[in-house]
C-alpha cells in the first residue's frame, strides 16, 4: 500500500527503544517456554490470513521463529527483529525447518522494504510490545500490497470498550517487563489505513485477539462486490 509520507525514524524516546532491545535479548532464551500458551492462538491467527506457498510473506518482531512452523515451507518469507539474538534463533529455526527464510535484524516501527513488497505482513505480539504501535501498523501498511492482508495477534482491549480497572492496575508493571495492556486495535489500524476484514477471534479470557486487517479500500471494494 503506497504512501506520499517519507520514512522517518521513530518519535518514541531512545531510551524506551533500549530497553525493549535489552529485556527481549534477556528473555531468548526463555521466549519458546514462556509463550508455549499462546501457540495454539497464534496457529489459528495463521490459519485465518491463511498464507499460500505463491505469497510474499514479512514477519515483524520474529522473536525466535514461532511463526514459521505454521507457514507454507514454498512462500517468500522475510523476518524482522531489533533483537540480534532473536534473529540468530529464526534463522535455526528456519534451517531446522528446511526453510529458506530472510532473517534481519530491523526495526519495525521503520523498516527499509519498499512499498508495495509483500502480500502478507504478520504482526504477532508486536503492537503491544513496541514503543510506538502506530509507526509499526503504518509501516506494516506501507509495505504491503494493495489487495495483501495482515494477520494481528496480540492483547488488546475488546472493541468498544474501555480497558479495566484490573488492566490499568496492572499495565504499568506489564508494561515495563513485557507489553501494554491497555491498547487499542481499531485506533491503531485506521490511522494506518487499514481495517478489519474479518471475525476477531479471542482466547485466553479475551486477553487475546486475532484477527486479519486489509487496506480499507480493498475492504470496501470487496463488500460492494459482495452486495452485487
């Protein structure tokens, strides 16, 4: 999906891009045990972008390639992380996998493809995660085709609600070890151009939400189709 703005680094603070980099690099090693809960949401997450081996896939914050097992071994896969480590475990995975996948090390929130290059982005357990969710959604949008779609999986609040008081307790702590609970996903989307296209799909309580996003106009566009 084109766009007339420039790249631009992020506005978050240095110090906020740090310390996501340094506590993600720490908990590597631990990452498959500690996320093992949220395979089977993520398998579903996938399975509903349903990816196909002739697709241009992108992975933003790859961690250690928990996406890959669950992806056609034929597709154009490309994996972006900030975490050096992270990086260094898709890529065994991937050989352990048989798959040839393109693991770099990047940053989500401004990444260097152009527009236009894929025809599938993965955003899993990022929006929650990264200092600035909104360049990350944008990014993610820029780069993806005018007809590709975008599987989300991750913590956010229910749609049309406001987050509870048990979430706002316990975001700021949340929020220093691992990921904001209080955040949004239709703010985030629309401000990218980007739009719900199917069914969310909750787990875990409804902490979790998975669902696939689509260029607005391709949403349009397909329900004018629909109702023809």
């Amino acid at each position: 999906m084109t766009s007339d703005s420039v790249r631009s680094p992020t506005a978050s603070p240095g110090w906020m891009r740090w310390w996501n980099r340094t506590r993600y690099q720490l908990y590597a090693p631990i990452y498959d045990w500690v996320a093992r809960p949220l395979e089977e949401g993520r398998k579903r997450a996938i399975e509903q972008v349903a990816p196909s081996s002739d697709d241009r896939i992108l992975i933003l914050g790859s961690g250690p390639g928990s996406d890959l097992e669950y992806l056609p071994r034929e597709a154009e896969i490309t994996a972006v992380d900030v975490v050096p480590e992270m990086v260094r475990r898709t890529t065994s995975k991937a050989e352990a996998l048989d798959m040839n996948v393109d693991a770099q090390v990047g940053d989500v929130q401004a990444l260097s493809f152009e527009d236009d290059s894929f025809d599938v982005v993965l955003l899993h357990l990022i929006l929650s995660v990264v200092p600035d969710p909104k360049a990350a959604a944008a990014e993610a949008a820029r780069v993806l085709a005018p007809n590709g779609r975008v599987s989300i999986y991750d913590k956010f609040v229910p749609s049309g609600t406001e987050p509870s008081l048990l979430r706002r307790a316990l975001n700021p702590l949340a929020r220093f070890l691992f990921s904001d609970l209080t955040r949004e996903l239709d703010p985030l989307l629309s401000q990218a151009g980007l739009e719900v296209a199917t069914p969310r799909k909750s787990s875990l309580g409804g902490l979790y939400t998975a669902a696939v996003a689509r260029p607005i106009h391709a949403v349009d566009t397909g329900d004018r189709t629909a109702s023809e």
